[in-house]
C-alpha cells in the first residue's frame, strides 16, 4: 500500500509539473540508428522500417514498478500509429548485473505473457540509452525523420496518469505525433520521465 501511494504521488507531482526542471530542449537532438537483438532473436533497426515518417522509443524494463503501469498503453500506441508509420520500439537498457530480471530471457518471457505487439529489443552496452540521453523507465521518446536524419521532437513520460489510465489528462506522447502528422510543432517538446533509474556502468560487461 505504501509503495502504491508513493507511485500515486510521484505520478500526481508530474501532472502538475510536466516542464519542472527544464527551460526547453534547446536544439534538437539528432539521433544514431541501433542494430540490437529483439526477443524474437532478430536484430532490429530504423533502417528496417525505410517507409517510416518517425518511431515512438521508449526505454522500459522488467522490474521496474511504474514501467510494469505501461505495457497495455503501449501496445494502444503501437495499434494507433503504426499504421500511420510511426512504429513503437520498446528497449531495455538496464544493467542485468544490478537486475537479473531484466535479462534477455526473462525479456523474452514478458513479451510473451504481455503479448506484446511491438518490438522489445535488449540494448546489453547501453549505447541506444546513452545516445538519447535515457534516465528512467519508463521514458518515452518521438523521433521524426528530418532532412534525411532522426530527431528527438519529444522526450519525457508517455502521460501523467501511470496508476489510473482512466484519468489520464495529458497523452505526451499522442500529442506531440498528432501535432507532427499535422506539419506542427510539438507544444510539448520535454517533460519528466518518472520511474526507475537507468544504471549505467562504467564499462560493458
């Protein structure tokens, strides 16, 4: 019960402090493209979606509390607008030295049970997280394909309702694609991710 009203609250606190921290994005971000293995056992890229306009990516993991809040939301996210040719790409990058849950067999076993519908892919040397600035699960990103280069156009929580789905008032992530589809800004460009904190370590293992 204590560790639910903590949730509660932190998910609250965002809500009501969605740019707390940051002025702005500043420039944006140009992003590398990834070759990680998904838990299908094939590696995945960006540049195996060549028809692509942009990708929701969003670091998440097995142990965390607030990234287990999510799973059904994104594969909402993912059935809405990959369609549309915005794929959902999930990654863990947690260090499975700190948490064994989150190893790629047992990542491969959440996709099962959660029958995920996009991919979950295993980012073991933690370059993905460290090129898009990642520091919590779950934290989502929305990269947009710009002069023939990806670019962070959002980064932060996917909404501001983990706990209660239900009384969501803010869809971060749905609405800066909407406003990207549309030819517009994102209103909303950063906003805080809460949740578990990526671990990196000094060196790969």
């Amino acid at each position: 019960m204590k560790s639910s009203t903590s949730i509660s609250l932190l998910l609250f606190l965002l809500g009501l402090f969605p740019m707390m921290g940051y002025a702005s994005l500043g420039k944006e971000k140009v992003i590398s493209d990834f070759r990680l293995p998904n838990v299908d056992g094939k590696n995945i890229s960006l540049s195996n979606y060549p028809d692509a306009k942009g990708f929701i990516v969003v670091f998440t993991c097995n142990h965390c509390p607030f990234a287990k809040l999510y799973p059904t939301r994104l594969k909402q996210l993912q059935s809405q607008f990959a369609p549309l040719g915005i794929p959902l790409i999930a990654i863990s990058s947690t260090d499975t030295s700190v948490y064994e849950d989150d190893g790629f067999d047992q990542m491969v076993a959440r996709s099962k049970t959660q029958e995920f519908n996009f991919p979950y892919l295993y980012d073991l040397q933690q370059d993905a997280a460290k090129d898009f600035g990642a520091k919590r699960t779950p934290h989502a990103f929305v990269i947009w394909k710009q002069s023939g280069k990806w670019v962070i156009k959002y980064s932060g929580a996917i909404d501001d309702n983990g706990a209660e789905p239900e009384k969501v008032t803010h869809r971060y992530v749905v609405d800066a694609v909407n406003e990207l589809l549309k030819g517009s800004e994102v209103h909303t460009r950063i906003t805080q991710s809460i949740g578990c904190q990526i671990h990196f370590r000094t060196s790969a293992k």
